[in-house]
C-alpha cells in the first residue's frame, strides 16, 4: 500500500510538473511592431509626451498601448485594440487606465492589422501638433520620434 502512495504521488508530481513547462494553449504570443511618441512644447513652458507600442498577433489582433506624460504629472495610459469580428466587421475596444471599456464595432472588410497601419496609424497623433488636441492656439510645436519594427 505505501508503494502504491509513493508511486501515484511520484506519477502527480511529474503531471504537475509538466503542466507548468508547457506553455498554455489559449495564450497569445503578441510581437511588438511598431512603436513611436511626440513630444509637444506649449507656449507657456509645459509639455507634453504622447507615446505608444503596438503588438500584433497573426493579421487579426492588434493592441495598441497609449501613454501621456504632462510635465510634473502621472503618465495616464490607454489601451485600445482591434480585433477582427468577422469578414466585413472589425471590433474596437479602448480601456482607459485599465478601469474600463468602450467597445464599437466598424463595417471594414480590411484586417485588424491593414486597418492599423492604413488608417490608425498614419493619424497617430497629428491632431496633436497641427492645433494643439483642440486648443485652438495653434502655437504648439512636435518632436516627433517614430519606429516601426521589421520582423
């Protein structure tokens, strides 16, 4: 009998064991590819960083994560991601600071991935320097950094 409890137990140990070396099916293996920020000077010596990462996975899923830092303040992010629904509906979800979400839904017939780099990403953050994010000044001026990962 106390074989038997040594051997099962040897047996469950190696289960276990086992378990924690493989890598969960449902996990999501995200590579980053692209990843940039501005810098944004207003007229009365404060600033501003806007900054982001995107990860994909396959043509998709996309998440894109959002960062600003005002000058002597905490950085808020945001997090929005694209993920497609189905063959003409695409799928978008924004977390502000990982409390909640806005989900929509946009009648596109192009990937998570196209859509990013066809339509988000070539708007990314022009807004800002061009009038200030609507503060109508207009006075505002951009440094911009910006890198797109080739895998």
């Amino acid at each position: 009998m106390r074989k038997n409890i040594l051997l099962i137990t040897a047996i469950l140990s190696m289960f276990v064991f086992g378990l924690q070396l493989a890598e969960p099916a449902s996990a999501v293996s995200l590579k980053q590819v692209d990843h940039g920020s501005y810098k944004i000077n207003e007229p009365n010596n404060n600033y501003f960083i806007y900054s982001w990462k995107t990860y994909q996975y396959k043509t998709s899923y996309v998440k894109i994560n959002f960062y600003v830092k005002f000058k002597g303040q905490k950085t808020q992010t945001m997090t929005t991601t694209l993920r497609k629904e189905s063959k003409y509906i695409l799928q978008v979800r924004e977390f502000y600071n990982k409390k909640w979400a806005i989900t929509y839904y946009i009648p596109e017939k192009r990937t998570a991935a196209q859509y990013y780099w066809r339509v988000v990403r070539p708007s990314m953050g022009q807004d800002l320097i061009i009038g200030g994010s609507g503060s109508g000044s207009g006075s505002s001026s951009g440094t911009v950094t910006s890198n797109a990962i080739k895998h």
